[in-house]
C-alpha cells in the first residue's frame, strides 16, 4: 500500500521513460546514467516522484543496460523496470502494460532526460488531472 491509498485516494503510479540509448551525445553510457549534480540523471527524477508519494514508478530502460539501471537506482523503492521498445512510444506502451495489474488511477509520464521535476509541478499535475483525460505541465521560457 502506497502513502495516497493510506489515505484513501487513488493509487497514482509514474512511468519514467529511460529506454534511450544516448546516440546524439557520443558519450560511453547512455544520456539517463550520466552523473549530472553527484547522482545519475535517472535518479533525480525517480526520487522527485518517490517523495511526492507516486507507488509504484515503473521505469523503462534499454536492453542490457539492467545492472546499470538498477545500480544507478539503489536504496529506492517501489521501482520497477522494464526493457523499453524501440521508440518512446513503445516504451511507454510496455510500462503501461507492466501497471495493468495495479490498476492505478493515474499515471504520470516523465522523460528520464528532464531531471528537474519539482513537486510544484508534480502537485499542480496531479490537481490538473482531477476530472481531465490528460494533463501537459507547460513553464514558462526564459532566456
């Protein structure tokens, strides 16, 4: 049981699309276990998740890439993976299909590449998605 059914909501499960193999940057590892601020890209999202109380995050990553991703992840939970496809889209297919026993909700979807996700953002999707199909979080450009 996660914090939200403690509570008596509804279960809120994420997927975090990781499954890229990290071509255009020409780096050894894949763009998703790049330490970026002392931790892999990965982890910061998957722990912007876990902390905002969203059980289970499903994760999708590359084939053979599975020690990798669960070393870059360790000590959290509840984290799934899953091998992702060959696009994004399929990626996010097979998570999906990997939560239809779980029946959450809701589900978030998240690029693993986007390691910024403040609980603003989390909070205000989550409040957008109260009587809605779907939800886009938008902020604002500055340069």
């Amino acid at each position: 049981m996660n914090a939200s059914q403690s509570l008596g909501q509804t279960q809120i499960a994420a997927i975090v699309v990781a499954a890229g193999k990290g071509l255009r940057t020409g780096g050894v590892l894949p763009k998703q276990f790049v330490i970026w601020r002392g931790k892999p890209l990965l982890r910061h999202s998957v722990e912007a998740l876990l902390e905002a109380g969203i059980d289970p995050v499903v994760v999708a990553i590359p084939d053979g890439w599975e020690a990798v991703a669960a070393d870059a992840l360790a000590g959290l939970s509840p984290v799934r993976f899953v091998v992702g496809g060959a696009t994004r889209q399929e990626s996010v297919r097979v998570a999906l299909e990997a939560l239809e026993a779980d029946a959450p909700a809701k589900v978030l979807i998240h690029d693993a590449a986007r390691p910024v996700l403040p609980r603003a953002v989390i909070n205000g999707l989550l409040g957008a998605l109260d009587g809605a199909l779907g939800a886009v979080p938008v902020l604002p450009v500055v340069d």
